[in-house]
C-alpha cells in the first residue's frame, strides 16, 4: 500500500466533495455511515459512526484502505473485513488531530490487521 493516508487516484473521491453520511460497505458487509472526513494531504481519512453494530464505537479509516467511492449510490467500499474493522484501536477524538503516535499506531494496525 503506497499512501495509507491519502486517497488513491482510482477509487473516484474528488477532494472538496463531502463523503459525510455515505454508507461504508467492509469487504463482508456495511458497518456503518460517514459521520466525518478530511482530504488534508498526507493525513487523509474518514471516521464512520458503527451505530448499534459494534455498540455505537466510531473509528477512523485511513484513506488508503478505500477502494472505490460510488458518488451516486453514496457509498464508499473499503478493503478490510468487517472483524478488521472492529478490531482496530479505538478511535479517539482528542488525539487524532495532534498526536503522530496515534496515526502511527491505526497506520500500522492498517498495514497489518489482525482481525
């Protein structure tokens, strides 16, 4: 995976379009929908409400693991199994914004799941 934290060129989201309230499609399922997104350069995800599916936990899906964004479904499919998902850290609204270790931590549990 080249960029874990930037959109690949392929998967159809045009930075600046708005992907709150899509559907996200795991590779065995929905889990969830956008509740918010960032395109910044370098540091590029989204972070998608679970709802009752894994007890309301929201988490933060770097943009590298999004395969195809479909603008007129209003979806967007990622590369992980719904157990990858739910595995992953935690999200956490504090450090997400200024702490490197935390991006360090979800990237490499991104790079290698063990879900």
């Amino acid at each position: 995976m080249n960029d874990l934290w930037g959109y690949a060129p392929a998967v159809g989201h045009n930075p600046g379009h708005s992907l709150i309230g899509f559907k996200v499609e795991a590779t065995d399922g929905s889990i969830g929908k956008i509740d918010r997104h960032s395109d910044e350069v370098g540091s590029a995800y989204i972070v998608v409400d679970t709802g009752v599916w894994i007890f309301g936990k929201d988490v933060l899906l770097p943009a590298g693991v999004i395969e195809r964004v479909d603008t007129a479904g209003q979806k967007v499919y990622v590369s992980r199994t719904k157990d990858e998902i739910k595995d992953a850290p935690e999200f956490d609204k504090e450090k997400h914004l200024g702490d490197p270790d935390y991006h360090q931590r979800l990237g490499s549990y991104y790079q290698h799941p063990r879900g």
